[in-house]
C-alpha cells in the first residue's frame, strides 16, 4: 500500500511539474478540444433523437398523431 502512495504522490508531481508526456497523462488522457467537441454533438444528437421519439409516442398514444 505504501508503494501506491508514493507512486501516485510521484506521479501527480511529475504531471503538475510537467502535465504532456508523463505516466499520469498515459494513464489518464486528456481530451483535446476537438474530440470533446464532436463527442458533445454526437451525445446531443442521441439525446435530442429520444425525446423527439417519446414525443412522438406520446402523441401518437394521446390520438393526437394518426399513424
């Protein structure tokens, strides 16, 4: 157990000394804008299309939507 802890005491300094290229960054990778930036439209759009299809459902239970 104290190996862990020093190993990440270690790894935490390394990375706040230096954050590109440490063991800390292969272990938890940063996202650069872009990638979290198509991930928020491809997370909005499933979002958006579910809501869209109990919507439709509901109207379509409620009889305001023919079939």
């Amino acid at each position: 157990m104290n190996s862990v802890v020093s190993d990440t005491c270690l790894a935490v300094d390394e990375y706040l000394q230096a954050p590109a290229n440490t063991t800390l960054d292969n272990i938890l990778p940063c996202v650069d804008l872009a990638t979290a930036g198509n991930a928020f439209v491809y997370a909005r759009e499933g979002i958006s299309n579910i809501i869209l299809e109990v919507w439709i459902c509901c109207f379509f239970s409620l009889g305001f939507l023919s079939k």
